[in-house]
C-alpha cells in the first residue's frame, strides 16, 4: 500500500513539520509512526543526506506511556528501510542529536516534550543536525509504500514488534561532554536542588552536577509523567520550589521539561527565572558575540548592552539555527542562540582553559544550568543578584488549553485587516484598557503588539499543540504576569 505524508497527516490527525510528528498517542499508532519515520528516511536520501548501505539510525525516547511502543515502530521502520536501529533508551534529545551530529547519523528523539502524556511526538534530525524549514516540504512530500501484512485493522503491528537492546553510549557522552570540559570542582560547595520528576534526564542531572562538586539533593521524582512547561510555569511547580528553599538548603534548584532540552533554573529563594533571562546570563558566561533568539523573548537582551549582535527571529528552534547558521556565515565567532523557553544552542565551539567544548546547534538544558550558576559564581554572586543586574523588563506567558488553531487564526485575523490604523484601533478596543494606546505591531510570528509605555502583548497559536499562547513583557513581574492573564480572558470571552 503507498500512503503520501500529506494524505496520512489529513487521515491520521498527526501533524507534520520541522518539529517533527505530533498527535494523540492513540492516533499515532505503528502504522503512523513507522511511516513518518520511512518518509524522513527517504527525504534524506532524495537529497544525497544519507545512503541506505547498512547506515545507522540513533532513536530516543522520554518516560512517557506510549514511548516504548513508538520507538519500536520507529526502529522497525530504520530496519525495515536497511539500517541498523541504535536503541539509545531513555536519554535527553540533546543526547540523542550529540550522539547523531557525532556520528553524522540520523537522530530520532520520541517525545511529546511538555504536553501531557495523552499526546507524543517524533523529533527527527538530520545527520547535520536540526531539520530545518525549507526540508519541510520535501519530508511531507514524500510517498511511503508500507507492508499491508505488517499491520492489524487497528494500525498497529499484527505481531510485536521491540526496539534492539539499548546502548548506553548516547548518555554517557552526553554527561561527559560536561565533565571533561569543566573542572572537576567547578561547582564545589554549591548546593543544588534537582526536581527530578519524569523528566527523562532527571539522573544526568545528579550525574553531572555532583560530579562537579556540588552538594546535590535529587527531589521530587515521579512514575507518573507530569507534563511541566518551562515557559507557562505551574502554580505547583512554583509552590514546590518556595517549599524546598525554605529549609535554607539550597542556592538554587534546576529541573527541565520532559524530554529535557528545556531548563527551569531557580535563584536562592526559589523562584524559577524566565528562559530568556536564563539565557542571556547563560550567554554573558560563554562571551557570546552573536546571539540569535525569537521576536517573544525579553527585551534585555538588546537594552544591557552585552552582545554585539542581536538577531530577532520567528518562534521556534529551527528559525534560531537558519539564523546562527547565518550569523557564523557573516563571520561572528561566538554563536549562540536561546528560546523563551530556555532552550540553549550553541553553534560555535567554546575554548576555556585548553578544552574545547564542541558545538550543538539543537536545544539543551544542561549549558544554561551550569552556564547561570558559573557566572554567578565567577562574580561573587547570588542567582538572584544575577538576575537583578539585568535591565528592568520582564517577561510571562500562559496559553489557553484545547483552543483550536482554527479559533486562533480567527482571532488573529481580527487584527489583521491590511490597514494599520483600523488594527490599532481594533487592539485598542479589546486590549486598551490593560496597556493603553499602541505604539507598533510585529507580524514576524503571530501579532506582537508594543504600546506607548513599552509594555509588550504578543498573540499566537502554538505550532505544535492546539493552544493559543500569550506572552507578555512589563517593567514589573507582577505587571507582567498581570498583563498576561488580562488578556487571556479578553481572548477565552
């Protein structure tokens, strides 16, 4: 039977793009999985990317219900196509796109990062690294011939079907790429908290942090996955956090989202720093020239005066690499990007004390942890001290759950009527009230809407899940969060 990637994606629900595959865990059954998987294959090949000669194929997974059912799909499609499947288990995606830009292999992450654990996801990477928006129409262009014997009425395998044993190597490398670069006392006397709970790379974590001298204690770990959000903070996650420093224990706590490519990073009285400001200080520590962030992230990048460049890009890891790709192109040295998420690339390597540490041009989670308590420790101060020295702008996000992408482009279309002056005033009307008159709109992704005090209200759809986000950016924290949930309600009424 052949199947188009268009055609499985109108009939299966799954969506498909550079972040990869996305759905309903039940909608991504074998059949789904195993053919999204072909067609990425064969995109490589088409475009002289890969060759099918016994090759290997990295896969990965987070703790999520339904991952190890996927990832066998997953291998058996790489088998299947005639590469061996190297099992890296249950690793980080930035472990598993290291292992993958080491290897100049492909490098499948199974994961459906931070949203709950009813959905999961395919992240494929190339083996030069992230996919990358103009490979998106080539990859859901592609036509899949699949087995109609190998599959049940349901769409799963008529007969089981496991991943290969695992290898541990993925993980290992990943944890050593940290222990060999830094010294081994780097963190000594530093007292860190890691809220573990389902995240995959909750024992790395300890791994890597005691390693370097810090005094660790693991913390709130989970069977059960719980879907943490590094950019719309839950009220428990906070909550926790408050609780744990209270005992007096700890100059910070650090966690990351499920597939841990994300961070969360706390100061001393527990309060978990917004992504971007977790890297901006995570860029100071590397001496950054160049850095590449999204139109939503803070402010203060532009207004502390650090950085040589600042390049403003659409939402989402793959427009933050075409960028650095180009910023290294136009010849900068120390190429960096982040996400308001938290999410740290790194395409430029970084010499300290005659090691090197190697590029990876893919989200990570640990940089951005050792990079905040680094520099804090490097200028004598505290986490919170760090965060303070920055320009007074701060940033927040929620986002409406099950709000249908349909809704949001409605919405947006509200705003959107080809003449400037009427959009104005329509924002005015609905959003006036909270920030005043508008200063400037911003259509690089979705609407970001600047008013005359500087105040900040950025509307869009999630690209990867059907939630409409909101971010916000004020003077205050209180403001900020304030602005947020204002209009929030104005978009659920």
């Amino acid at each position: 039977m052949k199947i188009s990637i268009q055609d499985l994606m109108a009939r299966s629900g799954v969506a498909f793009g550079t972040s990869g595959a996305r759905g309903l865990a039940t909608a991504m059954t074998d059949a789904v999985c195993y053919a999204y998987t072909r067609g990425f294959l064969q995109y490589l090949e088409g475009a002289g990317e890969l060759k099918r000669a016994g090759g290997a194929v990295a896969v990965g997974g987070d703790f999520r219900p339904s991952t190890d059912r996927v990832m066998a799909a997953v291998c058996r499609a790489a088998q299947d196509r005639g590469y061996r499947a190297v099992n890296c288990g249950k690793v980080p995606s930035p472990a598993v796109a290291l292992y993958g830009l080491e290897n100049k292999i492909p490098a499948i992450m199974v994961t459906g990062s931070h949203i709950p654990d009813d959905r999961n996801g395919i992240k494929f990477n190339k083996p030069a690294g992230e996919v990358l928006k103009a490979d998106e129409k080539g990859m859901s262009g592609q036509v899949v011939e699949l087995d109609d014997a190998l599959f049940g009425a349901d769409g799963n395998f008529a007969r089981a079907s496991a991943a290969p044993e695992v290898s541990p190597v993925a993980g290992e490398n990943y944890a050593m790429r940290y222990l060999n670069f830094f010294r081994h006392d780097a963190l000594r006397g530093v007292r860190v908290g890691v809220y573990q709970h389902s995240a995959v790379g909750r024992d790395v974590l300890v791994k890597i942090f005691s390693h370097l001298g810090a005094e660790v204690t693991a913390l709130g770990r989970s069977e059960n996955f719980i879907p943490v959000d590094t950019e719309a903070i839950r009220p428990e996650d906070v909550q926790l956090a408050h609780g744990w420093v209270a005992t007096g224990k700890f100059d910070a706590l650090v966690s990351a989202d499920g597939d841990s490519d994300r961070p969360l990073v706390s100061d001393e009285h527990g309060n978990w720093l917004r992504g971007d400001v977790a890297g901006i200080l995570c860029a100071k520590f590397l001496a950054a020239d160049s850095i590449s962030t999204p139109v939503s992230c803070n402010t203060a990048v532009e207004k502390c005066g650090w950085f040589k460049e600042v390049r403003r890009t659409r939402i989402g890891s793959p427009f933050v690499v075409a960028s650095m790709l180009q910023a290294t192109a136009n010849g900068a040295k120390r190429v960096v990007g982040y996400e308001a998420n938290g999410g740290f690339l790194l395409n430029s390597d970084v010499e300290l004390g005659g090691k090197t540490l190697r590029a990876l041009p893919t989200r990570d989670a640990v940089i951005v942890m050792l990079g905040v308590l680094l520099l804090a420790r490097a200028q004598g101060k505290t986490v919170s001290q760090l965060a303070a020295g920055l320009p007074a702008r701060f940033t927040a996000s929620d986002r409406l759950k099950d709000f249908a992408t349909e809704k949001s482009a409605a919405i947006l279309a509200k705003f959107n009527s080809g003449a400037e002056a009427a959009d104005q005033t329509a924002i005015e009307a609905m959003f006036g009230e909270i920030c005043g008159k508008v200063a400037s709109l911003n259509r690089t992704d979705g609407l970001r809407i600047v008013f005359q005090n500087e105040e900040i209200i950025h509307l869009r759809p999630s690209g990867n899940a059907p939630e409409f986000r909101c971010y916000a950016e004020a003077a205050a924290d209180a403001r900020a969060r304030e602005i947020t949930s204002r209009a929030l309600a104005k978009i659920r009424g």
